[in-house]
C-alpha cells in the first residue's frame, strides 16, 4: 500500500489491502441433479460475475463421493446490460450429486 | 458506499456481502489409500460345470500377501505376493462457518490438495473432503484449507461496518476480507490413460504472492481401466495348475481410478500436481474368449473449460 486509509482488525493487523480487488458474495444456488436454472443480477450491473462450483454430494461414503463428478455447465451473460448466470446439468460420473455454484461478483 | 483499491476497482461496498476469512479448516480424519477398508482382498475361483466363477472376501488392508484358492477339479491353492501404492490419501477436514465456505488450498512442493466435496453435517458445521497427493506422509500435514464466507456477524467492539439497505451487516474490521492477490486460469485437459495433461496459465502476479493458495473446485475426473493381465495369467495358467477353463480363460483385474487436483505454486511460478486415489478395490473378472493383454481404458469428464481460479496470499490471513 502506497497511500490511504488502513483499517485494523482487534489484533492491529489489516482487514483488508488497498492494493487488491475484493470479491463480494452473491449467493451460493444449490443445484439438484437433472436441474437447469437462471438468476438475473441488475442491481450488479457494471459488476463482472464468476460462478464456480463444487460437488454438494452426501451418499456418506467419502470414497463414493470422491469418485462421483457432477458436471454443471455455467455460463455469465451481460447481454442486457447487467450480470446473468445460467446453469445445466451435464454428464457425470458415478451418481448424479446436488451440485453448489458459488456466485460471486466484483 | 464503496472502499475502492489503488486501482479504482472495489474492495468492499454496500451492493452487496463481502467475502471474509473465517479461519483454516481442521482435519478430522485420514485414509490412505494403501489401509482403506476393502482394498486388500482375497480371491477364490471355482471350477464348476465347465465355468469359473469367483468370490471376493476382504483381508487386511495393508501389503503383503494373500491366498488364491482353487476349488472343484483343480482342488489347490497358491499365495501370492501383491502391494499398494502409498502416495495419497482422503481427508476429512471439519470448519464452522454461517454460510457454505470457499475453500482455498496450500500445496506444496511435496504434497498437494483438491477439494471433492464440501457438505453441511449439522447447524453450521461444514464437512470439506479433500484428495491429498504426497511424496510421504510426513507432509501431509502441510497442506492448509484457508476457508472463506459472507459476513454474517456484526462488529463488536469498535472499527468500522458497512451496512446493506435491509439493515445487514455487509462487512466490517473486524474481519479480513477476501482478496485475491492472482489467479490461475486452466484451459484444458487431456489424458491418455497414464497421464493427466493440464494446460494452463499463471497471473504474472504471483511473484509477489509469499504463501499462494489456490481456491479448489470441482473440474474434473478422470477414470482408468487397467486389464492387469500379468497377474491374470500366472493366476489362471493351466500350464501352472494344470486347469483347463472352458470359455474362460482370462480374468481381469479391473482398477479404477480417480484423479483430482491441486497447484503448487512457488517463486511465480505455477506447476500442476495431480493427486490420483483408488476408489475401487481390483476386482477379479472371468470373460471368455478374450486374449490377456495390458489394454488401457481411460475417459476423462471436465467441467466446461476454462475456469479462472483466484489465489490468495495466505500470509496475509496468518
């Protein structure tokens, strides 16, 4: 940090750094499987979105969960004029699992 | 209300919840992948009506030997010597956090993490399971989970908060906010049953990044079929026991394989480390007609690629 403010956490050391970029939450969408679906964001417009995902599984086997791979096709649109997500069940390997898309913004 | 970085763009806002540091992940348990349950098995093949058929019984997980018995006209046994590899493991690792948590991965030169899954146990305890990879096992402890998720606490104390139109609290000092200092983008992957391909680039920012972590997500899998005809043929020899198998004269041990991923991440520079796991014991198969052999069977699933994946710094959030 070359200038500006710095604020303190509790033990004096910074909440955050002037020098890079935050990455705000959106909200986490829980997809089931065989699920498609869409959100709008127009009150991020002017925002970028990254959707990212991560396997929601709970067969109570880890080994069964490691194998299995829910593919969820993610794509961000801006098309009018603000940030829209769109999801769809693809291929999978082992069981079809809920899958959780983290959306983010920033 | 904004808090913008040097370079104009935000670090935090009233639009919408920051992402904040809630605190590295405990591991719970470990299972390597040379003592899970079912992996030592034991074979016993039987002669009956012209046909093989076999069973499976589990024996100690752990190298050493294990007895192939034969039943009916062949009427003896052998033992034989096998082993497993010891290069990886699946962890456990437990967090509390309001919200499911990101979860970014230290891997080092000598041992390496991937996210599989991330699940809600009970109230607010998150079960992360991890694919460790490590060139021993005196390093697996290296690896680190630095677990981030929206605030959902109010300041206490002093410092300074934002607020959303709705009353909530969107971020505040007390919490360090997510920042990512790089970002990794991986283009493609390929496999040709013995190796995994990863194409990818590295922000040229991570030269500055001391502790870089890698924010893992699920991208892909692959799974390898393997024909171990070597050990199928000196099992099922008839020259060896004098056996004759009508119609069935091969058996195919049949391994599958997951590989999942981490990036280790040093001096600016990133290098692909896959973490690969059996998840499913060798399983002895009888299949007539077909001719022993070291065929290789693989398919590779991704998510659509590419995918930007952020790095953090985790000295920042020690």
């Amino acid at each position: 940090m070359s200038f500006g403010a710095s604020l303190l956490t509790s033990d004096g050391t910074p909440s955050f750094d002037l020098s890079r970029d935050g990455y705000s939450f959106v909200e986490v969408v829980s997809a089931t499987a065989g699920s498609s679906g869409s959100r709008s964001y127009p009150e991020l417009a002017g925002w970028q979105v990254f959707a990212t995902v991560v396997q929601d599984a709970s067969t109570g086997s880890v080994f069964t969960d490691v194998a299995s791979l829910t593919v969820v096709n993610v794509s961000v649109s801006y098309a009018a004029g603000y940030p829209a997500v769109s999801w769809s069940y693809g291929t999978s390997v082992g069981s079809p699992q809920p899958v959780a898309l983290f959306i983010m913004a920033h | 209300m904004y808090i913008l970085s040097d370079n104009g763009r935000f670090i935090a806002s009233t639009s919408a919840k920051s992402y904040a540091f809630v605190g590295k992940a405990t591991r719970t348990s470990i299972s390597y992948t040379s003592e899970q349950a079912g992996v030592g098995r034991r074979y016993y093949y039987y002669l009956s009506g012209g046909k093989v058929t076999h069973t499976v019984s589990t024996i100690a997980a752990s190298a050493g030997t294990a007895k192939l018995q034969f039943d009916g006209s062949c009427g003896s046994s052998t033992t034989f010597t096998w082993s497993l590899s010891d290069s990886s493991a699946i962890a456990v690792y437990e967090i509390n956090s309001a919200y499911r948590p990101l979860v970014f991965v230290r891997s080092t030169a000598n041992s390496s993490g991937a996210v599989a899954s991330i699940v809600l146990v009970s109230g607010t305890l998150w079960r992360i399971t991890v694919v460790l990879g490590y060139s021993a096992r005196t390093y697996v402890d290296s690896v680190e989970l630095y677990c981030f998720a929206p605030i959902s606490d109010a300041p206490s104390g002093y410092g300074i908060a934002l607020y959303g139109a709705d009353g909530s609290v969107l971020m505040h000092t007390g919490k360090k906010l997510l920042q990512p200092a790089a970002s990794v983008t991986v283009n493609s992957a390929t496999t040709d049953g013995s190796t995994i391909t990863v194409d990818y680039d590295a922000s040229t920012s991570l030269s500055g990044v001391t502790k870089p972590c890698v924010l893992s997500v699920d991208w892909f899998r692959a799974s390898v079929t393997h024909k171990a005809s070597d050990l199928s043929r000196a099992l099922l020899s008839s020259s060896t026991y004098g056996c004759y198998y009508s119609g069935c004269n091969v058996a195919k041990l049949v391994t599958q394989r997951v590989v999942s991923l981490g990036f280790y991440v040093s001096g600016g520079a990133v290098t692909f480390k896959a973490a690969s796991v059996s998840t499913d014991a060798p399983i002895a198969q009888c299949s007539g007609g077909q001719a022993a052999g070291t065929s290789l069977y693989h398919s590779l699933v991704t998510t659509p690629l590419p995918v930007t994946l952020p790095v953090i710094d985790g000295a920042f959030y020690d």
